[in-house]
C-alpha cells in the first residue's frame, strides 16, 4: 500500500469481508518497536498463533538456530504460510516502516516472496515505502503498487523503460524541491528558483508572458538573453542531482509555448491539491468529497 493512499481502512476492510478465513493479519508492535529480525518474525508467528492456533513450526525452528540465515528464514515462513491453508491465503503486514528496513530484513522479504506457493500473496502497509527492496519486485512483476493513479507523476515505483529524472516539489510552506530524492539547496541566485516555480504554476505559456512578469522593463532582446541564462541555471541545478548522462530540462518549447519536458517527470503537491479540490468540487459519490 503507497504511504500516499487514504484507501488503507477501505482496502483491510475489503479483507476482512472477503479473505475471511483466508487473510492472516499481522501488526508491527509498537512499544517498544522490533530491533532485529528475529524479534520481527517470532512476534508475527506468535500474533498469529494466538488467532488461528499452532503457526509457524519450520519458522520457529530456523528462529532457534544461532546463527539466523535470513533467507531461510523467508523461505521457512512462506512453507509455513502454504501449510496453513490450501485455499487462498493473505498475509497482511500493517505498519512495516517500523520495522528497521536494513540488510537482513531486504534479504528475509526477498526470499520470502520469492518463495511464497501460488495460493499465497503478501500485502503490505507503510507511512513510507522505500525504494529498496520493493523496486525490483514491481520492476520484474512480482509485484504491484496499490493507491496510486496512472498517471505521469507517479514516482519511484513506475516502471520505464528509460528511466527519467523524478522531479518533487512541496510548495506548501518555503517550498521545497528535490531532484532523484536529493534536494537542490543553491539556486544560484533568487530568479532561478522564481522562474522555476514559475514554469510550474503555468504548465503552458508563451515567451512574452514570461518576459512580462519578470522583465517588463528591458527589450525583447535584453529580456531574451536574462531569459535564456537563467533558464539554463535551472537546468543545471537538475543535472547536477542526475547521475546519467544527458541534460534534462523542466520545459519544452513547442508551437510558441513553454511545456513539460518530457524528459523528466513532476510530482508537484499544489498541482495534486487543485485536483483534489475540483474532483470534490464535481464528485457525486459522498466519499469523494
């Protein structure tokens, strides 16, 4: 489940009413939260004991062992989750950013879902999802990224067959950007920044709108170079966060108007927050609004 989704009540819901039998619920204890992986997986086979009685023997038996195997371990718990129950079976883990997403665990989730029998799927929940070590399993199939619309600014989890450049910007406050998660903290000066939201604000516009809000006062050709200098810094501050080659910039130019570039791709909240607003604003369904 995408940290962004406001679908998480709904979606266990749904679960509850149609796994019955079938949905195996687990939540992350939270005080004190789990330290180690061990700590992680005794807690889940004992959750889940006390609801559906004796879980977990070759689980149990791999946690008795000194020196714990990770991967055993996954592939201990998926052997499990197949015995329980011939029929379709869900094992839904709620909370999982508590659990510390380190070495151990990434090589636990791995083997566990790769070893997961064809009746058996893993669901789970997060304030925060994490590149790693989910990345690879949307990227090969294995699995999929619920709450989230199709559409262009979906971020890390889209799967491309040339990766672009994601661009993030949270405007609510002092306005913040980042570029592949790294934020860009020099502008290089004032009008590189306000340009930048700019072009943000106004998904489509001419050259002389522009120069008519920042330079109202200079000829069309003084404007012309301020313009095209400044606009090359922004593009700048982007390729500096971007570890492949290429020069990726915010616009394109196309038919008398500044769009979009194509190369790259936005996630922008006041753009997502206007949506929402005009989809309540016209939405019949009393959960939309």
């Amino acid at each position: 489940m995408y940290p962004w989704t406001n679908y998480r009540n709904l979606f266990l819901a749904y679960f509850l009413n149609r796994a019955q039998e079938g949905l195996l619920y687990y939540r992350v204890k939270t005080d004190p939260p789990p330290s180690s992986l061990a700590e992680i997986a005794s807690d889940l086979v004992e959750q889940i004991s006390q609801v559906v009685g004796s879980f977990g023997k070759k689980t149990r038996a791999v946690l008795k062992k000194v020196n714990l195997n990770p991967a055993a371990l996954g592939e201990a718990l998926a052997a499990d989750l197949g015995a329980y129950s011939a029929e379709p079976v869900v094992l839904y883990i709620d909370e999982i950013d508590k659990i510390p997403l380190d070495e151990p665990f990434i090589q636990f989730i791995e083997s566990l879902v790769g070893s997961l029998p064809e009746n058996v799927q893993l669901a789970v929940s997060s304030r925060l999802l994490t590149y790693n070590p989910w990345a690879s399993m949307v990227a090969e199939g294995k699995a999929a990224v619920l709450g989230t619309e199709q559409r262009k600014d979906d971020m890390m989890f889209t799967v491309e067959d040339e990766p672009r450049p994601q661009i993030e910007v949270f405007s609510f406050g002092r306005g913040h950007v980042l570029v592949n998660g790294q934020p860009i903290t020099n502008w290089d000066g004032a009008l590189p920044r306000n340009l930048f939201f700019f072009f943000l604000d106004r998904p489509l516009v001419t050259r002389d709108e522009i120069f008519e809000v920042f330079w109202p006062a200079l000829s069309v050709k003084e404007a012309t170079n301020v313009f095209h200098v400044t606009k090359r810094k922004i593009t700048e501050r982007i390729n500096m966060k971007v570890q492949q080659s290429g020069s990726f910039e915010l616009t394109q130019y196309n038919s008398g108007f500044y769009l979009p570039s194509e190369k790259v791709v936005r996630h922008y909240d006041a753009s997502d927050f206007v949506e929402s607003v005009e989809k309540a604003i016209i939405a019949t369904d009393q959960r939309e609004q």
